[in-house]
C-alpha cells in the first residue's frame, strides 16, 4: 500500500479504469512487477479488474486518495512510509522485545516528539492521521456522556479543539477551556464559549473548571510520566470537579481489540501503553483518584470517569 500511494495510483484512477500498461507508463514503473502487485492487492479489496489487465478503485482503494471523505491516505504514508518514524520503529520490534525500550531512540537517538519537530514532513502526516481519528471518534464520544452537568469543561492537550468544540456544540449551556502548547493556538477551531490558555500540562492545568478531558493523552506516557500529569491535576481540581479520559480500555481477555495493535505502535515508538481497566484503575488510585464508572462506546475508544479521592 506504501508503494501504491507513494506512486499515486489511486488518484491516477479517480475518474477512470486504466490497463497495467498505462498505469506504467505513468509512474515510470515495470509492466509485469506492476501487474504483479496489482493481482495481489486486487486479491484483499484494493482494486478491481473491469477488464484483463484494466483496473480501477474500489471503495477501499478510494480512500487512499488525496481529496477525499475519511482519506486513509496520510495514515499509511505516517505507518508505512520510510522516514516518518513508524515504519522503521517496527523493523526494530525484536529489539524492543529485549529491552523494552523504544526503537525510535535507538535510531533516531532522540525520543518520537522531538523526531517529529525536527522532521516536517512526519509532522504533517502525523497531524493528518490525528484529525482523520478525531473526525472519525469526535461525535461518537460526545454523544455518550451528558457534559451538560458542567458548567466549565477543560480539554487538557486538546489539540485544535475537535472535541471540545463538539461537545460545547451538544451542550449549549457550558463553557469551554482548551488548554495545549503555545503554538496551537494559531491553529484551533474558534467557537465563542471556548477560552484558549497555553501551557504543559507536566507544569500546571487551568483552575476552576467542573470536568477536565484527557482525550488519547496518556497513552503516550509511561506509567511514571502519565502519574505526573495526573499529579497536576489533582492539585488543580476542585473536589467536586470529574476527570474523565478517553483511552482505550484493552480488554483482559483473548478477545480481538484495535487497541491491542496501537499498544504495540505506542511499544516501538513511545514510551506509552495502552491500558486494561485494572491498570488504569491502579494508576488513578494512586494518585488520588477514584473511578465512579466506564463507558464503553460506539468507537475503540472508552471513558474513563474519575473523581478525586
């Protein structure tokens, strides 16, 4: 999929079927290695042949187009594509196994958020990726809680602000508080409710708010640097403020989960995990929280409800 998308064969065939042959002759390619890799990923969905040796998109290979609703296309150049950080984390696996450590430091020598500052490229994709998932879990999460209850609602890393802005847009009462780094602000979603205030949330989190989000935050962050953000927070919350975290919540059993798979992206790039429900109840207990309830939804993606012990 890497090489069908880094040759653009996917938008070379938005309007039309085209033959091997010319297919070839635009990305400069060899006839039968093309056709070669064109039977194969015809076999799994990934184009289809109207013709012998003529073929088009199918609903799956449209999505690996540029200009499309839901595009997949940034999300398998990021995991992929050599230099974007993923794919060669992965080639490294077995050294993670062993160690325990990140592939990234091993072959970068500098941890995946600074390899992602000092790589623009991989920052675009990454980026993109984001706010595919985000588009595609943003509704489903606001729709499975009553945010209505909090007059003031903090979105912690919130990013451009997809979530906050969703739910403030469900709960026409409440206000809204995105917090992120200073230069994200140029970027956000402008909504009339939401206050913006930069900062790290390893130093400090904006006061007085009834409900803090942590939206696909701790996942990045080993148990001791997911307990200082914590640790913040429960400094900062008013007793009877809730924390409420939208993670995976992998399940305890044999039972297929995506989260299962993220984990191991987030083993070979990060330091962070994917959790169960009993190690995220552990981690918030003891830093002074204590879980009221878990709700699953209609995307992997659970909430988390906590309260301050």
């Amino acid at each position: 999929m890497a090489v069908i998308v880094n040759l653009n064969i996917p938008d070379l065939l938005a309007d039309h079927a085209l033959s091997v042959e010319q297919i070839a002759n635009r990305t400069r390619t060899n006839v039968s290695a093309l056709s070669r890799l064109l039977r194969a990923l015809e076999s799994i969905g990934i184009f289809t042949q109207v013709s012998p040796g003529v073929y088009a998109n199918t609903a799956t290979s449209n999505l690996l187009r540029k200009d499309v609703p839901n595009s997949q296309l940034s999300n398998v150049m990021h995991n992929l594509v050599e230099g974007n950080g993923p794919f060669e984390a992965w080639l490294e696996l077995e050294h993670v196994v062993k160690t325990g450590e990140p592939a990234i430091e091993k072959i970068y020598h500098q941890d995946f958020f600074s390899f992602i500052r000092g790589n623009p490229t991989a920052s675009e994709l990454l980026n993109d990726v984001m706010g595919a998932w985000a588009l595609a879990t943003t509704p489903v999460i606001t729709a499975s809680y009553d945010w209505s209850t909090f007059p003031v609602i903090a979105d912690i890393g919130g990013g451009i602000g997809n979530q906050l802005v969703s739910i403030l847009d469900a709960s026409t009462t409440s206000k809204g508080i995105l917090f992120d780094l200073p230069h994200v602000e140029s970027q956000r979603i402008t909504h009339d409710r939401v206050q913006f205030v930069a900062g790290d949330f390893f130093d400090s989190v904006p006061a007085n708010a009834d409900a803090y989000i942590l939206r696909w935050i701790l996942h990045d962050w080993s148990d001791v640097d997911s307990a200082r953000i914590l640790q913040v927070l429960r400094q900062t919350m008013k007793p009877h403020s809730r924390l409420i975290i939208v993670e995976s919540v992998i399940p305890d059993d044999e039972t297929y989960h995506p989260g299962k798979w993220i984990d191991l992206q987030m083993m070979v790039a990060l330091k962070g995990r994917e959790r169960t429900e009993k190690e995220f109840r552990a981690l918030l207990l003891r830093e002074g929280f204590i879980v009221d309830e878990v709700i699953t939804t209609a995307c992997p993606l659970s909430l988390i409800v906590a309260r301050c012990n």
